[in-house]
C-alpha cells in the first residue's frame, strides 16, 4: 500500500465533500473553508504524539487516534470554542493497514461526535509513529476564554476527576511502590482516563461569559493553574488539598498513599479536565452548569494576591508546592534524553 492508497482508504472519506463549513477537503492541494460568520473568530491549536515520548508505542491504535484528537479538542474546549475542522499530519514507519484502519476509526468516532471535518494533512514515512493534528474552531469574537483574566478572590474550579491517568502511567511502567496489587477493574478505569480521555468540548462552550479564566489540565493541575496566575499578572493561590485528593477516582476503591495522591492529582498530566477560575459570586450558577452538562465542578481553592501556590491540608498546615512541578519537555537540558513525559 502507497502513500496515496494509504489516504484514501483511510482519511479519505468521500471525494471533494463539501460541507456547512467546507468548500473542499482532502484530496486536492488545499482545503477550502467558507469564511466564518461575521462576528465569529477562528481558535486554532496544534498538539503533536510521539511514539515513546507521549504513548507505548504498541498502545490500541484506535485509542490512540481517539487521544491524538481528543487532546487537541481539549484546546479548543479550554477557550470556549467550538469544533469545525481538523488536518492531521502522520509519520509511520510502515503502512499497517490494520493499524491505520483502526486509527482512523478512532479518530473518526470523535470527530464525528464534535462535528470536526478531517479537511487535510500530510503523510510521510518516519523513524517512530508521529502524530500532529491542528483543530480549527469558531468562538465568537472577543469571548473566548483566555489563560489571562483571573482576579484575586476568584474561586478556582476543576471539572471532572484528576490523577487517575498519572496513576494508571506510573503502575504501567512500574515506577510505582507502595501500592498494594491494584484490581484490574480499578487500573482498566485508570487505564481508560490515560488512553481515552474526555475533551470537555460542551463545558468550555457553557463557561463563556462566566469563567474569568480556563486552562486545559495537560501537564499537571499546579503547572497549568501556575499558567493561569502568571498570564492574569502574576497572582497566587490557595488550594484545599482535601478537595484536591478527593478527586482522584482510584481513591474510592483503593487505599494509596497520601503523597501518591498529592503527586497524581497536582502534578501527574495528561487530565484534559479544564482549570478555570470563576467569581466567588458565581458559584451557584456554575454548579448548575455542571449539573446541566452532565460534568462534576469542583471548587478547589481561591485566587490570591500573593504570588505563589499555598497548598492547605486538613488541619490548615501548609504544604510545601514545590514538588510538584509539572511536565516540562526540556526543563533538564543537560539530560534531555531521560525526559520522560508518559511511554518509554
Ligand atoms: P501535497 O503533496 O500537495 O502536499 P499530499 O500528496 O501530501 O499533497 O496529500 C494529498 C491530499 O491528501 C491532500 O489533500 C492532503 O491534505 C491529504 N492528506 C494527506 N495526508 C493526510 C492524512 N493523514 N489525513 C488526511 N488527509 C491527508
Ligand atoms: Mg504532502
């Protein structure tokens, strides 16, 4: 199977389709797409997976092609917009047609679910799977929501539960001590949170207007909150860290170690949940969202003036946040090569 064979029996879904957004898609030298609405602004964002670096390289491939995308619709949920289109640029060593069917097939499922047109991409032989895919989407002009606009007092929110695909990570690659024999019911859950996370796409529609601030939770909750605060003029925060741990999932059926639960839920990556920040006065119309989204809100803590993260346990002690710095692909330049972000 060729390059070109390759693409049209895979991404190639109906030749030229136009569609409400689409002139043309794949199979010309460009896409074409109709202009957006007046009023509207494109938010575009890129993310790309690497074999060995960001997966196993023998992961489920029609997971990976759910996460491949699934991450970069995290992006476009963080700034409230809303899915139109997506390229995807792909490096394989070989053409597996039972890998790329079942990639696709995973990448499709979602894109389908969000309304995402696969317009375009590029595909080259490579020394390791790589994949990198550009989300386009529309958000109306002047509201999507920015790292930027947290004020101090602003109550700080998480959705959804964190931790449990830095856990399942580390039983993976053994790196874990200190846990007793996890049930296979319990790691397949873990599992799922690290090889098919949930992009909050809705969510970060419904936040406009109400959140000061969204991030995505990628790289670990304390390293993308401590983006939030830097970008909104260099502010602190306090969080519960009672709230913190409760939202590690795995907890429910497991006993862990508490500095376990500390490093999977405030430094552990790859959550997709969104971290946003919200007036302390909004609080009753943001547990109603959630309840209409169907997406658990958590409050975790508050934006503070002091610059800096006070992390508070149960007794009101504070905890020392230095720890749990998060994922940073070139922090040991020295080293580089034994930076280890997920699968090696
Ligand atoms: P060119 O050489 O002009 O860049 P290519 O031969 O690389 O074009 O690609 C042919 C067509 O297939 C283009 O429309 C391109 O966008 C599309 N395409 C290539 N690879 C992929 C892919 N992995 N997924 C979707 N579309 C792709
Ligand atoms: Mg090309």
């Amino acid at each position: 199977m060729g390059e070109f064979e390759l693409i049209r029996r895979y991404f190639q879904r109906s030749a030229h389709t136009a569609s409400a957004h689409t002139a043309l898609g794949v199979g010309d030298d460009c896409a074409l797409l109709h202009a957006p609405a007046s009023g509207t602004q494109w938010a575009i964002s890129t993310d790309m997976l690497i074999a060995g670096r960001h997966f196993f390289p023998d992961v489920c491939p029609q997971k990976l092609g759910h996460k491949a995308l699934a991450v970069n619709l995290s992006d476009l949920a963080a700034c409230g917009a809303q899915p139109v289109a997506c390229t995807l640029a792909l490096a394989l060593p070989q053409a597996d047609a039972a890998w790329c069917e079942a990639f696709a097939r995973g990448l499709f499922a979602l894109a389908d679910a969000h309304g995402c047109e696969l317009i375009g991409g590029d595909t080259t032989r490579g020394p390791v799977p790589t994949i990198s895919i550009t989300v386009m989407g529309h958000v109306a002009a002047g509201a999507a929501l920015l790292r930027s606009g947290a004020r101090v007092g602003d109550a700080i929110w998480v959705s959804g539960t964190l931790g449990d695909a830095a856990l399942a990570l580390r039983v993976l690659q053994g790196t874990v001590d200190g846990i007793p024999d996890m049930p296979a019911q319990v790691l397949d859950a873990a599992r799922a949170r690290l090889e098919c996370p949930t992009p909050r796409v809705v969510l970060g529609q419904a936040l406009r207007g109400i959140a000061s601030s969204a991030i995505d939770v990628s790289d670990g909750l304390l390293g993308d909150l401590g983006h939030i605060l830097a970008a909104s003029g260099g502010l602190g925060a306090r969080i519960e860290l009672v709230r913190t741990r409760a939202l590690l999932q795995a907890r429910q059926s497991l006993h862990l170690p508490t500095a376990l639960i500390d490093h999977c839920t405030l430094a552990g990556g790859d959550d997709y949940e969104l971290c946003f920040t919200a007036a302390a006065a909004d609080a009753p119309r943001i547990a109603a969202l959630g309840a209409a989204t169907g997406v658990p809100l958590t409050c975790i803590g508050q934006v503070c003036a002091q610059p800096g993260v006070v992390l508070v346990d149960e007794n009101g002690a504070c905890v020392n946040a230095s720890a749990f710095a998060s994922f940073d692909h070139f922090a040991d330049t020295k080293n580089a090569s034994t930076s280890v972000k997920n699968a090696q």
